[in-house]
C-alpha cells in the first residue's frame, strides 16, 4: 500500500490554484512547496499549468527586445531619454505618467 499525505497533497494543490490566479508568485509557489524552480515547474506541467512558450512566440519575442534595445542604444547616444520616450510611442504605448526624474509608467494598448 502506498502512503498518502493528504496535508501535504491537499497544500500543493490549494498553492497551485492560488498560483493560477496569480494570487502568488513562482516563487512563493516553490519557497512553500520547498522545491526549485524546475521541479515546482515540472509539477505545474504535470497539472497542465507550465509555463510553455512556443518557439515563434520567444523568437518574436527576442527580435522585439533587441529592436528596442538598439533603438534605446542609439537614442541614448543622440537624444538621451526623449528618443527613448519616442521609441514607446512609436509602438502605440501611450504614457499616463512621466516624471523624468524617476521613471515612466507605460501603458500598452
């Protein structure tokens, strides 16, 4: 016969669910189940909850980091922080807040 430790069961499923409402993080999720990430990553795929990407979703991705990475590169040798604000609103991001001092809150539309 083999043992079952329903607390134990019962807590991993109860913290999974709390994860799918993004309630906690990755993180806490493996800091609670006292797991690394890969295994607190293989057990959320055994229950269909992984964080699978495919392959044309991470290349377009990277291209677009490394698109606005190089426009960042050049306007900061240009133009310094206003190009880089261009840049956002060249890709229809509109800005609720800028404060230049500190940072700037982006929202994407």
């Amino acid at each position: 016969m083999v043992a079952v430790d329903l607390d134990r069961d019962a807590k991993g499923v109860y913290l999974m669910e709390q994860y799918r409402q993004a309630k906690i993080t990755h993180r806490q999720l493996e800091e609670a189940l006292d797991l690394g990430f890969h295994a607190t990553e293989q057990l959320l795929k055994q229950r269909g909850m992984g964080q699978d990407v495919e392959i044309e979703d991470f290349e377009a991705g990277r291209e677009l980091f490394e698109e606005i990475a190089d426009e960042e590169t050049a306007a900061d040798s240009f133009q310094g922080r206003d190009m880089c604000l261009s840049s956002l609103l060249k890709r229809g991001s509109s800005l609720d807040g800028v404060d230049h001092d500190a940072s700037v809150e982006v929202d994407e539309h």
